[in-house]
C-alpha cells in the first residue's frame, strides 16, 4: 500500500479514496438457500437478541397485506429494544376501515419513476406524516427497486428526517455498495422533492452525489508535520474548498488535490500556502456550523451529515409486534417465503447469520447473544484470549474479506459507537476496503459476560513507506509528539476523524514476518 492517494475526479464519493494499485474488490459469494431457510429466519426472529437485515430480489405478494408481512421478515430487528420503528402498514388519515392492524386501511403505496429507476413504496405522503407523528425517530420503511439494468430488489430502507426537508436513507442488507447507494439515493430524492411526481426524472447522480458531500463540509485538523503558522486545514474533496486557521482566523482556498497534498506533506506548510495557493488563488468567504463544526462555503447551503437514531420507546409495541408477526409468516411459508410459485426469488444477502452453528468456538459461544454471529465471522484464526476468566477476547489481522463478514453480522448501535478515543468501528472496517494493507484489531467481550459487545481498538497498516517514515521520525520526537504525528499521517489519507483521544503507535512485525505500523487506542 502507498499511502500518497490517486487524485480524485471532480464526482469522487470524499468518503470512499483510494490508494495506489488498490487490489481488486472481493465479492462477497452469493448463498444457497436451504429448504429450511423460513424455519431458520423464523428461529432468529423468536429469538431475543439481534436479527440482520436481508434483501431479496422479489416477493411475490397476493395482496397488500402480504407484501408488508413478507417485508417484516426482511428487516433489521435489534436486542434489547434496541431498534428502530417500523413505518406503520395502518398510516392512514382517517382510519377507515380495511386489513392493516387494528382493522384500519392498509398504507397507501406508489410507485415512483425516472431515468430508468423505479421505486415502490408507502407514498412520500404518508412516510412524511408517519415520520411527524413519531417524533422524526428513525422508520423503516419497506421498499421495491427495479432498474433499467436487470436489478430488482426487495428491501428495507431505514429514513430519519435529519432537518426540515432533508432526510437521511440507508438501504439495508444490499450487499452490493453502489446498488444499496443508489437506491437510498432515490429514496432521499423523492422525500426531498418539492414536485413529488418528478423526483427521478432527469436526474445527475453524480453531481448530486457531489453536491450533497460539498455541502456537508469537513472538520478541521492539525497537519501531519506541524505548524507554527497554520493551526489546522479542512478540504472538502467534492467542493474543492480548503479552509485554513491562521491567527485564530479562518480562511478558505478553491484548490486542487494535488496542492491538498503537497501542503500535508511539507515541512514547511507556510511555504507552500504562500507560493502554491496565497498567490495563485483568491480567498472564498467560510462558515461554519454551531452545530456539527463543520466548515464550508459561505456562499452555498450547508447541511449536517445525518444519522439514524435507535428506537427509545416511540413505537416499541408495535415493532415487537412486527417481529413476532414476522416469525410467524416465516415459519408457516418456509422455503417459499420469498420465492413465487416459480421459484425464482431468493435472497441476496450474503450474511450467515440465520442459523449459528454451535460446534465452532465453543468456549466463547456457549451461550446464545448476539455477538455470537460477531464470532461466527473472526473464527478463522482471528480471536485470542485477552481475560478467559471473564470471557474477554481480542481480534486481529481482519482484512478486508473478513471485515465484510464482521460488519454484516453486527447491529447498526455497535458499528456506530466509538470506544476509548478510537473512531467508529464502521469507518475502522470500510477502510479496509480501500486499503487492502489495512487490518482492523479490537475486542469481543462474550455473550455470557456483562458487558457483552464488539470494539475497534487500533489499526495495523502493512506499508514499507510508513513504517520507514516512523523510523525517520523517531530519531526526531518521541512520546506523544510521535503519537501524534503519525495519527494525523495516516488519518489525512484515510479521512478517518481525528478524536481528541491520540492512539499509541509502534513498529510491529506481523506473522508472516512483515513490519507494520500499528495504532492503538487501549
């Protein structure tokens, strides 16, 4: 891996570089499903701890009811009400009445097409008004996808309404990336369209893709070598904007990638600002958020990244009852509760986690919880003993095949967190995607301990450059200064945030006998 990025087009994704000579992305393989596949996903429904979402390529439905009971089995269901509400199949004005639950009208579905996407769905209308009456707490929302392309989906979409008008929309368990962003894209488009109707038509994904990223801004940083003379930097890939502290005053550039890096990389940034950007580009009014801190143009709209928010209450009754009701139907339709009479639908996703196989590291799963699937996907020579008495272990060397496995095996509430000062532990697994030299280490406290859960502690980068650049520096600072000069190297590449917390860092020799830079956060 060489940590000096390949220069971004002018519609990168900010949140996806890439390196040098990536290697190629692994696919993750597609199941067989098994004659007892309803029994199983029915087993994981009834149980109490924590059920992953799936996807399918099509339910054939007899009725609207049926299409919403089937669409509850797909979902994402979290331990210990640790959910999300399910957009109600009943959310009608008036309440006339008719097959949803309580003996009312069933939602109101619409189809909603563009540029060669077409979307099923309970209509805009009603996922805005279902959304106000609950507070604007994270829904999801069942959804059918087709496009101009052969795919055709079934799935939830988890929908938070982050601000008047903006929402946040993530597809669930659509392995495929850019499908999963596509149609959480059109999804967000038709809640934020003003002419409903015309949501998709003639739309530009990537421009919009870039717009929204520009938008959201970036955080400020310190840069890697120090500075006497520049605080911090934030530079927005999409936007183009580079914002500088200089004096307690904020400053903002329109530069290209290249200057970006060349100011990271110097050792004298001062000189770069005056003959690489000063000179050569006028200054562009910044603001930044209360909010968020985020800096962006103060010429353009500005909006907060979203997130989703776990279920506290608000509509646990009837998710309950939705999860319940789903084991059911699971149950009773078996192997063919997805598939048509023809047999042609299954599902998609990749994740093994409908039925858990006990046989496999026995001293850690003994006891049903929903980090076993988490174990399931590090049994392969991954865990090792940390505190047996009290069932704690720790993971490493999860690259990027494996971090797949892990991330789809762990509820949204745990890749989100962040533990002692480190980042999230979704951001620690998706850069191994981008950077195939990258191992994720971290600990697993067992389902029969108290604390039962999954951290990301640290980070293992096999890379020559950055091990050598280590050696260099250590013959200059040490202690904390070394800490947090090599912090802020790797995470200026891999735009990961910069906490308050510095990893502690250290040259390591890996297995296969390999030096490796490894950043730990305990």
């Amino acid at each position: 891996m060489s940590l000096v990025q390949s220069a971004p087009t002018a519609t990168d994704d900010t949140r996806t570089q890439t390196i040098a000579d990536p290697e190629p992305t692994v696919q993750p393989e597609t199941l067989t499903i098994n004659p007892d596949f309803g029994q199983e996903r029915a087993d994981l429904l009834a149980s109490k701890g924590y059920v992953p979402a799936i996807s399918v390529d099509k339910i054939q439905e007899s009725e609207a009811r049926d299409w919403w009971d089937k669409h509850e089995t797909l979902g994402e269901y979290g331990e210990r009400n640790r959910s999300v509400m399910r957009m109600p199949n009943n959310a009608t004005p008036n309440m006339t009445p008719g097959r949803g639950d309580g003996g009312t009208r069933m939602t109101h579905r619409r189809t909603y097409e563009g540029g060669g996407t077409s979307i099923r769905m309970p209509s805009v209308t009603s996922i805005r008004r279902a959304s106000a009456l609950n507070n604007d707490v994270t829904m999801a929302v069942p959804v059918r996808y087709k496009d101009d392309q052969g795919n055709e989906v079934e799935c939830d979409v988890h929908v938070t309404q982050s601000a008047p008008g903006r929402w946040h929309v993530s597809a669930m368990g659509v392995e495929d990336e850019a499908l999963s962003a596509h149609i959480s894209e059109s999804v967000q488009a038709s809640l934020e369209a003003r002419r409903i109707g015309n949501a998709l038509q003639n739309v530009d994904w990537a421009e919009r893709r870039r717009q929204m990223h520009a938008s959201e801004g970036k955080i400020l940083h310190p840069l890697p070598n120090g500075s006497s003379f520049v605080s911090g930097v934030a530079y927005n890939r999409a936007s183009g904007l580079l914002v500088m502290e200089m004096n307690g005053r904020h400053y903002g550039y329109n530069i290209d990638p290249a200057t970006y890096r060349q100011l990271l990389e110097s050792s004298s940034p001062g000189k770069v600002y005056n003959e690489l950007i000063r000179k050569r580009t006028g200054s562009t009014p910044v603001q930044q958020c209360e909010k968020c801190q985020r800096f962006t143009s103060a010429t353009e709209p500005h909006r907060c990244p979203g997130f989703h928010k776990t279920l506290k209450g608000t509509g646990a009754s009837a998710t309950r009852s939705a999860r319940q009701r789903a084991s059911l139907v699971a149950e009773r339709q078996g192997s063919t509760l997805y598939r048509g009479k023809d047999g042609s639908a299954s599902p998609r996703s990749a994740s093994p986690l409908t039925v858990w196989d006990s046989q496999t590291v026995n001293h850690v799963t003994k006891d049903s919880g929903w980090t076993r699937p988490a174990v399931k996907a590090l049994e392969n020579g991954h865990i090792y003993e940390v505190d047996a008495k009290n069932n704690h272990y720790g993971f490493r060397g999860v690259g990027r095949q494996t971090a797949g496995n892990l991330y789809r095996s762990l509820p949204s509430h745990v890749l989100h967190a962040s533990h002692h000062g480190a980042p999230p532990l979704s951001k620690m697994l998706h850069l191994t995607k981008n950077f195939s030299s990258v191992e994720v280490l971290g600990r697993l406290n067992s389902p029969n301990s108290k604390d039962e859960g999954v951290q990301g502690t640290g980070l293992r980068i096999r890379d020559s450059n950055l091990v050598a650049n280590m050696r260099s520096l250590s013959g200059k600072v040490s202690g904390e200064k070394l800490d947090q000069q090599m912090w802020l190297k790797v995470s200026s590449v891999t735009d990961l945030p910069v906490g308050k917390t510095l990893p502690k860092t250290r040259i390591v020799r890996t297995t296969e006998g390999e030096e490796a830079v490894e950043l730990s956060w305990v």
